[in-house]
C-alpha cells in the first residue's frame, strides 16, 4: 500500500460535477492498493496516518497529529501510485489491485482511519474519475509505503 499524505487547510473531491467530500484542516490522502496488500497493511498504516505529527505546535514545530489538532482526512483511491515506469513511456500498473481485492481494503482503511481520528472521513469514489482540489498547507507531502515498514 502506498499513501501519499498531504498536510491541507482545504481539499474536496468532485465527480460527475457533484462535490461528494470536502474538509478543512488535515489531510488528504492518495491511496494506492497493491495485490500483495492486507489487514496488517491497513492497521499499520492508519495509525501512522493518524499519529504522524505534521502540524505545527504553538511553537511552529511539526510535532502534533491530525488528531491532536482534530484535523479531518479525505481518502481518495489512486491506483496510479502503483505505476512502473521502468520500460518505454506508458506506465504499466500491473501491481495495482483488481478491484475485487482494492475494493473491500480501500473501504477497510475507511474504517480504520475513522476509528483512529474517532470521526468520519470524508472520501472520493472508487474507480470514479475524480476531481481532487487541495491547498497544500506547508506545502506537507509525506510518502509511505507499507512494504518499506523498517
């Protein structure tokens, strides 16, 4: 699983010209799901999404979670994170899971996010062709990977 977070003071994601989430402060998170993903994927990286301590303190230091500031987080698959680009020019994202697999673990990290921040998150749609907008606030970008734990 690959997740690339963004510390936003604004983000939403529109499809079919309808807004169907949106947030303020937080984080808004492109999720990328591999074949080889699981529950242990899902576990671990929820609970480094919600405690990664990205905001600033009263002193301007990183050092608070999106919980501690009790920031919002939208979800947005994207199974372009999974793009090999080793050969020619067109991507190849044969390590992306079918959506048989993605499915039911992109609504498990739903879940899972939603128990770690003890609110509801907001999110995009599965296999939609969305419109994401976001104010990257910092700009904050942090990239993580499951399979690079250690």
């Amino acid at each position: 699983m690959i997740a690339v977070i963004q510390r936003v003071s604004a983000s939403s994601v529109v499809v079919e010209r309808e807004e169907i989430g949106n947030i303020q402060e937080g984080l808004m998170v492109l999720l990328g799901i591999e074949e080889a993903d699981n529950e242990g994927d899902i576990s671990w990286l929820s609970a480094k999404i919600a405690n990664l301590r990205i905001f600033n303190d009263s002193e301007g230091i990183m050092n608070r979670s999106v919980k501690d500031v009790d920031g919002d987080i939208l979800l947005i698959s994207q199974f372009t994170l999974h793009a090999s680009t080793k050969k020619g020019n067109r991507p190849s994202y044969i390590k992306a899971a079918k959506p048989d697999i993605a499915i039911p673990l992109y609504e498990a990290m739903s879940t899972a996010l939603e128990k770690e921040i003890a609110k509801p998150i907001a999110r995009g749609k599965f296999g939609a062709n969305m419109k994401v907008s976001l104010v990257n606030d910092g700009p904050v970008t942090i990239v993580i990977d499951t399979k690079n734990k250690v």
